[in-house]
C-alpha cells in the first residue's frame, strides 16, 4: 500500500473519532492534557486493533462481519448520538461548570462504535494484499487517530461552553448521521 493511500485512509478513518473527540473535551472536567492523550490513546488503540482483528478474521468470518457490522455501527452510534441529543435538549445549561470526565465504560463504546468501519478495512486489506503484513498500516492508522483525536479533545477544550450545546447538538446528529450512512449504504448494497 502506498504511503498517500496508507495516510488518506488513517485520516478518513479518524474523522468519527475526532468528532467525539471534540465533544468530550467540552464535556470533560480533565485537563487538557490528560482527557486528550486518554481520549487518543483509546480511539487510536481500537482503530489500530480493529484492522489487525479484521485482517485475521477474514478467512474465517468475513461474511458474518460484513452482514452485521453496519447493524452494530448504527446501533451503537444511534445510541451515543441519540443520547447526546437528549443531553444537549434536557439537560440544564451548566456553562462554566465542567461536566465529568469521560468513563471507561462511555470510552470504550465509544471506541467500538467509531472504528468499526476499521474492521472492514482489516478485511479487505486481507484480500486486497494477501500476505503482507497488516501491522504497519495498521500501527499508522492507530498513530493518526491518537494525533487526530487528541487534537479534537483540545479543539473541544477550547471552545468550550461558548458552544457546548451546539457542540452537543452536532455532535449528537454527526453520529446519528454516521451511523444511518453506514446502514444505508450497506442496505443499497
């Protein structure tokens, strides 16, 4: 795989985690620093293992994943965005009080939900490339992810309450959004 693919690819495959990424570090009461190097950590961490997963999966249940995997995405994006929503509309303003840190259970379905399109690459690396091995692309996809969503995080800091329900609201419709577009494409086939 050329080097320009390998980074267009990590790039395009980062955008859903950044989009958390910069509503998590409105949300978050963390500092700066270390909300976006956990952030980063765990969505480059599954981005980069859900290719590798993907790659030794491919022989054994590509056809399973592939019937599913666009169920499981719009589900758990539907549901992470659709609670974002109900936050953002439901919730009290608390401009200038810091909501929480994001949790370990919030965290890792967020990490599933924004890198299962990275299982399907897995794939297809698979039979696009047999015999190479999946390890520096996807180290390289886990690498731009963990830049990209840390950058997020303080991207989020940033403008922080100034646009937090606003955020909050996009956010939410961004995954909404992601996750009726994979459902979509893959029921038009």
């Amino acid at each position: 795989m050329e080097i320009t693919t390998l980074l267009l690819l990590a790039i395009s495959l980062s955008m859903d985690a950044f989009s958390v990424a910069v509503t998590a570090g409105i949300k978050s009461n963390q500092s700066k620093a270390r909300e976006s190097i956990k952030i980063g950590f765990f969505f480059g961490l599954f981005q980069g293992l859900m290719p590798t997963l993907g790659y030794y999966m491919a022989n054994s249940f590509s056809e399973l994943i592939k019937a599913y995997d666009h169920w499981i995405a719009f589900i758990l994006l539907s549901f992470i965005g659709g609670k974002m929503l109900y936050e953002a509309f439901f919730t009290p303003d608390d401009c200038g009080i810091a909501e929480r840190e994001t949790d370990l259970k919030s965290l890792l379905v967020l990490s599933v939900a924004t890198s299962i399109d990275a299982l399907a690459v897995g794939i297809s690396f698979a039979a696009l490339y047999p015999g190479q091995s999946i390890l520096p692309p996807a180290a390289t996809i886990a690498f731009i992810t963990f830049l990209i969503s840390a950058f997020g995080v303080l991207i989020g800091k940033k403008i922080g309450c100034m646009l937090q329900k606003k955020a909050e609201i996009l956010g939410g419709l961004i995954l909404v959004g992601i996750g009726i577009s994979i459902l979509v494409k893959h029921l038009k086939g």
